[in-house]
C-alpha cells in the first residue's frame, strides 16, 4: 500500500532540493550583504579602505537568521523549512569568506563589501562557479542586520541577529 499523497510528497527529493538551494541562495546572498570585505578590491568598489574597514569591523562575528521575508511567497513546504532555520542557521563573517550552516546546510562564498555608507552597504558574494550574489545591507541598532537581497532568485529581506 503506498503511502498518501500528501506524505510522498514530503519524501519527494525536488522539493527538499529547491529548499537546500533556496537556503543556500539565502544564507549567500545575506551573508554576502552583511559581510566584511576581503582585502582586495576594496578601493575600487566605492568608498574608502577606511569606511570598509570600519564595516567589516562591525560585520564580523556570528549571526542567526530571525526573518526572510522573499518577494514571493514560498509553497508552504518550504516556509516550513525555512521556520525551522530560524532556530539553526548560523552565519559566519570572517572578513574574507562566509561561512552558514545548519542541518543539511552548508554554505562557504567569498565575498565582498561596496559602497559603504554610514550604516548601509552593499555587499556581492560569489557561489563556486564565480555567480554573484548582491545585496544591499543596513545594520540596524548594535545587533542585527537587516539584508535586501537583490538577486533572483533570492530576492527578499532578511534580518540577521548576533549570536551570543
């Protein structure tokens, strides 16, 4: 006897796989946002080694996701998984390179940080194939970030929090 439609769905691998790289486009794009920059290319990305260095100071540490609000709405599946990030996603800047895991969930990219403004910037991650990723980040407060991230298919807006 197979099982009902609704459960063999759920053990269907397409749904889960659009959820890893939904994830995945997530945790770039916001950590590429949010992140310091390395040190090449600083210059020439608009602003001063001194204002990238002073947000990449402010970058750097650990972060949870809180919130992604995407610009489409998500097949409820995958807004349920995405629930469950709430509680696991850890995001990592460590001036060069970010860093998000969770269960099932490993995400490492390069990135970069352009156009430092008091508390805004924009920030391009890089997947392995060299895809960008762009975000523009704003931190609000001492302790989160809030990331509008500006590539399809991840557009959204995301609110990362420090860890403690």
């Amino acid at each position: 006897m197979s099982p009902p439609a609704s459960l063999s769905s759920l053990r269907h691998p397409r749904p889960l796989y659009a959820f890893r790289l939904l994830l995945a486009g997530c945790a770039v794009a916001l950590a590429a946002q949010a992140a310091g920059c390395g040190s090449g290319g600083a210059q020439a990305s608009g602003g001063t080694a001194a204002e990238i260095a002073s947000i990449d100071a402010r970058l750097r540490g650990t972060f949870r996701l809180v919130r992604f609000e995407p610009e489409v709405p998500l097949e409820p599946m995958l807004a349920s998984m995405l629930e469950f990030q709430y509680a696991h996603l850890v995001i990592r800047f460590d001036g060069q390179r970010i860093v998000a895991d969770s269960p099932g969930l490993h995400v490492d990219r390069a990135y970069e940080i352009r156009d430092p403004a008091w508390d805004r910037f924009k920030i391009i991650s890089y997947d392995e194939a060299g895809l960008a990723y762009e975000a523009v980040c704003e931190f609000s407060g001492e302790k989160e970030l809030i990331v509008y991230a500006q590539t399809p298919p991840w557009k959204g807006v995301a609110t990362l929090r420090r860890a403690q």
